[in-house]
C-alpha cells in the first residue's frame, strides 16, 4: 500500500464522504474510489460501504484504521523532524580557533561534520590580545578559548580539552636545565605584558600577576600575538608561562619548555554568543560532548550550556 494511498484511506474514513476527500486531497473523487477499491482487492474485503446516501466504514476498515493511523502519524513526525534536521543542518559555521585548537579539535570537527555533511566549517584565527571581539563582532559563530570566561554576553558551552602549563625560558636561561619549575620563580622574573582588550581575570587565569606567595609578578616589552612571545623568550627579553599545546606545536632549540608542577590545568572550552545559539552551535558543542572525557585530552568534555556568570 503506498503510502498517497494510505493517505486517502485516512481521510475518507474521516470525512466518509468521496467528494470532500477530494477535496482536501486536492485530487478528483475517481481518484480516491480507485484507491479504496484497490486497497479492498489486497486485503480481500470492503473497508466502507456506500450507498447513495452515505458512506460507512465496515469492521474490517475500523481495525484496518486503529492500526494504521498511528503509524502514518509517526512516519509524518519523522519525516518533519528529519526536515527540521536537514534545514538546520545546512549552512556555514565560522569557528574562532586560538593557537593550535584546531588540531586538537580534530576528533570533534570529524564527528561533527559526519553529522553535518552540508555544513562549510571555516576557521578564523583569534589572539590572545582580543579573545571576544571576533565574537561579539559576529565574525564567527563559536570561539575555544581557555578558562573562566565570565562575561555576561556569552555561553561556556563544553570544556574541550585539559593540559598542564609549561614556563617558557631561553634555551641559555639559568632555569632551561630544571626539570620542573614552581610558579613561585614567576616573581623573580620579568613575563610579556599582553597588549590588548584582554579581562585581567582571563589573562590570570594562565600568567598570573602574583605568585602563589603573593610576590608581584613584573611586566616587561608588549606582545599581542604568540609569536611575539616567542620572539621576546628566545632573546631572554622576558619568560612566559604557556599551556601545553606551545611545546607541542611550537618547539624551537633556542627556546626550553619546563613542566610547572604546582600550576593548575589548563581548560579549554567552547564558548558562543548567548544571543546567537544556532542549531549549529549548538550541534558543534553536541558533537564536542560526544567526543569524550576532556581529561583524555583529544577533545569531547563535560556540556555546560549555560552564560557565563
């Protein structure tokens, strides 16, 4: 039985009349009598009688009909979800990556582009020196960038990925010989000023501005990109702490990447506009949670969905 036909099984045990059927089927009355004929030489038996006065349905169109309304009305519901699905699911999403997010992100960006086949993933690149405003400006629909986000405008919606943090020194530097480092040696040095609309209690949360012993941490030459620190550590101008992801990706013989033992992890996350929560937003944080524990450190974590306090 197709399922046009089931369709005009429907309605005219609804309406019991061939004329209205057709009526609301946008189809002629010949149409709907030859489908029900049709219908009763499968099954062997009248499904309606008719006279020329009315139209009513035998026993057998009464069971046939408890039985297979419901079922018509689930194979609608899914198609119309799968529609929804299909409508959201094309487009484009622009991500903010910062550093080297993009390749941990890999797990994550596979899952969800299987999900998403129609989607055009685009990446923009976001610097430390401005975390948000790429954001704010619409540039892009999502941002990774690490923790606490506390902005009022904006959603923490799953935590990426965790990792230590590093002191970078130069590769001659008096501690470039240590195993580890504690982040006490942060008060006997001087670390990069991050030049830029940055939230101090953002840029804290990764270079701190007292020690754990409450010693100033001393500011030195100006830097907005990451390359720019680089530069200033290599030439012993100034040293930086760094998540993990610097000694990963941006190993140099000129510069020594040191473990800091009693620093907290690094948490990375997926942050969006609290106004601009796409469906594709928030599938990208769906396929993101899917991916796994984010102490596992390939991306995946623990949803949070909600503005930042």
């Amino acid at each position: 039985m197709e399922l046009r036909d089931i369709e005009i099984f429907l309605t005219l045990a609804e309406e019991l009349h061939f004329g209205r059927s057709a009526e609301r089927l946008h189809v002629s009355p010949a149409r709907v009598s030859q489908a029900i004929k049709k219908q009763e030489r499968v099954i062997g038996a009248q499904l309606f009688e008719r006279t020329s006065r009315h139209v009513r349905m035998t026993p057998v169109g009464e069971v046939l009909l408890r039985r297979l309304k419901p079922a018509y009305e689930g194979i609608q519901e899914a198609i119309a979800e799968v529609t929804t699905i299909a409508r959201h699911s094309a487009g484009t999403l622009t991500l903010g990556v910062m550093g080297a997010q993009m390749h941990d992100m890999r797990p994550v960006l596979s899952h969800f582009r299987a999900r998403h086949p129609s989607v055009e993933l685009r990446f923009k690149e976001v610097f430390f020196s401005d975390p948000f405003g790429a954001l704010r400006a619409g540039e892009v629909d999502a941002v990774t960038t690490w923790l606490p986000v506390r902005e009022p405008d904006l959603t923490v919606g799953v935590v990426l990925r965790e990792e230590p943090l590093h002191l970078m020194v130069a590769g001659d530097h008096p501690l470039a010989r240590r195993k580890s480092v504690s982040m006490e040696v942060l008060g006997d040095h001087v670390v990069p000023r991050l030049a830029g609309p940055l939230p101090a209690y953002w840029e804290s949360a990764v270079l701190p501005a007292r020690t754990p012993a409450g010693r100033p941490v001393r500011r030195g030459p100006a830097a907005s990109t990451f390359y720019e620190i680089l530069a200033l550590v290599a030439a012993g101008d100034a040293v930086c702490t760094v998540p993990d992801e610097g000694r990963r990706y941006h190993a140099q013989p000129d510069v020594a990447f040191l473990p800091l033992h009693d620093a907290p992890p690094v948490q990375w996350a997926l942050i969006w506009r609290t106004d601009r929560a796409t469906p594709l937003v928030r599938a990208l944080a769906e396929a993101a949670t899917d991916c796994g524990d984010p102490t596992g450190r390939q991306g995946g974590g623990q949803p949070v969905g909600r503005p930042s306090p």
